[in-house]
C-alpha cells in the first residue's frame, strides 16, 4: 500500500466519484479505478458500493478512511516540518465559525497579511462539528470554534468572549412574544443554535420551528424582516442595532456568556506561519482592536 494509493482513495472517498476524483487530482478515469481496484485486490476486500450515483463508502473503506486521513495527515506534517523556513511562508488554512469570521478576524487577518505576505492565507467556514473534523483530518491548521473544546485530540486556546443575546424584529418588545416565532438558525452543529434550543425547551417550547439558513446575513436579513428571530453574540447584533433594523433581548446569565476557542491538533507541526498568527492574536489581541 503506497501513499499515492492512499490519497487517491481518499479522494474518491470524499468526492464520491471517480469522475470528480480524478478531476480533482488530474488524473485521467482510468487511472484512479485501476489504482482503486488495485488497492481492493491487494487488500482483499471492496472498499466502495458502485451505484449509478456515484460511489458509496463500503464498512471496509469507511475503517480504511480514518487511517489514510491519519497517515497522509501525518505525511504532510513531515512534510512541513522538513521545508519549514524561519520567515512565515506557504499556505497557512484557517477555519472558523461564521460569526467569528464576520467580525472578529477581518482585521486580524489584514494585520497578519501585512506583516506575513509570504503566507498564503484561506479562510474555511462552517459550524463547529465541521470544523472540528476537518482539523481532525489535517484539511485545517487550525479553526475557530463557538464553545469549549474537550476532544483528545485536540488542544485548545481562548480566543474571544462573547455574550449571547436574542435578536428579533425592532417591533418585538418583549422577549415571551419572540421566543414564540420561529427560531433563524444555521444547520445541525451549530452551538447557538443548540444553546437556542436549550433556552427554548426551558421556556416551555418543546418544538419550536426550525427555518436553517447558510449566511449570518441571511439570518440578519430574515430577522430584521419579522421572519424569527436569532441567538447571536453582540458583537454581531450591534451594529444592525444601532441601525435600528433588529432589537436584542437579554437571555439568563447562565447562557449568556461563550467562549471561542483556537483548535489544532495536538500531534501537528506548528509552522512558523501558524505560530506566527497564535502569537499576533493571543500575544498582540490585534484583533481586538
């Protein structure tokens, strides 16, 4: 089993295709199914399900995955680790909830842009279970997460403090008559949306409705047209608040309060483009700014 075998696996795995595969590695079709086929026969057993769909992970693949995510993870922190400079260069990914990306990173990312422009910055946004498996299969450095981290696997820094209120509609003046439209919300894996759920269930809304949205935007937008409303910290609410497009609404002391942490892996090589951006945000707060 070689590495190369590995990584085209992985692709097809992710892709669920082998058209979309080998697109993405630029390979030619032929190539990848050999390479598939090759790895099933040495392997003795059929790692994917083929259907007119595409192709569906069999139990075999699915146990193969979590080791070649481990690997070729691994493969590319030796890889980082052995071309390392000392000045901060290459790609550095990012990831982040997309609060935080919204209003706390902008600035810290042109501060850290200006300072390190050999570093080749992305950003990749998303609730905090995705975000979490992405570090976890070396696709992130590191990310940003809305809520304390405790997976073995993973380190942690503070980041940002964040206190949690309601938004709704600036017609909407007391907080029982909001709690009682619909709840504006991103998809499963969002911790406000579960802390939402939770002050719901103890207000005595046992199913609230659930409208899903893919943007803070969209939210912002669905709120201030008197669609819902929204759990957000403050930091988001505040200006569309003095804007007057939406109101906020305290929630109890107990729920209030958040906190953003830093995730890496516990076993990955810090570059130096990495631990350049953890000193500027948790040495320098340039993002506080």
């Amino acid at each position: 089993m070689e590495s190369g075998d590995l990584r085209i696996f992985q692709m097809v795995a992710r892709e669920g295709s082998i058209t979309k595969a080998a697109s993405r590695l630029g390979y030619v079709q032929s190539n990848v199914t050999a390479r598939i086929q090759q790895l099933e026969s040495e392997l003795g057993t059929v790692l994917f399900f083929r259907h007119n769909r595409g192709m569906t992970l069999s139990s075999s693949g699915i146990t193969l995955l979590a080791y070649a995510d481990k690997i070729v993870g691994m493969l590319d922190e030796a890889t980082k680790a052995l071309t390392s400079t000392s000045e901060p260069s290459g790609p550095l990914m990012i990831g982040s909830t997309q609060t935080a990306a919204a209003v706390r990173l902008p600035k810290l990312f042109a501060a850290y842009y200006e300072q390190y422009p050999n570093v080749l910055l992305s950003l990749t946004t998303g609730h905090t279970q995705f975000l979490m498996e992405k570090v976890l299969h070396y696709e992130l450095d590191g990310a940003f997460i809305g809520c304390e981290c405790e997976h073995p696997e993973l380190q942690s820094i503070p980041a940002f403090d964040e206190e949690l209120v309601i938004a709704s509609a600036t017609a909407i003046t007391d907080l029982d008559e909001a709690l009682a439209r619909p709840s504006l919300v991103y998809g499963h894996g969002c911790t406000y949306r579960a802390v939402l759920e939770r002050f719901l269930h103890t207000r005595g809304f046992i199913s609230p409705v659930i409208m899903e949205f893919g943007t803070i935007e969209a939210i912002i937008g669905g709120v201030s047209a008197g669609l819902g409303i929204s759990l957000l910290p403050r930091t988001v609410t505040s200006r569309p608040e003095t804007e007057g497009i939406i109101r906020t609404h305290e929630i109890p002391d107990s729920l209030r309060h958040m906190k953003t942490e830093f995730i890496m892996r516990k076993d990955s090589f810090i570059s130096n483009a990495l631990r350049a951006f953890i000193e500027m945000r948790f040495d320098n707060k340039a993002a506080d700014t």
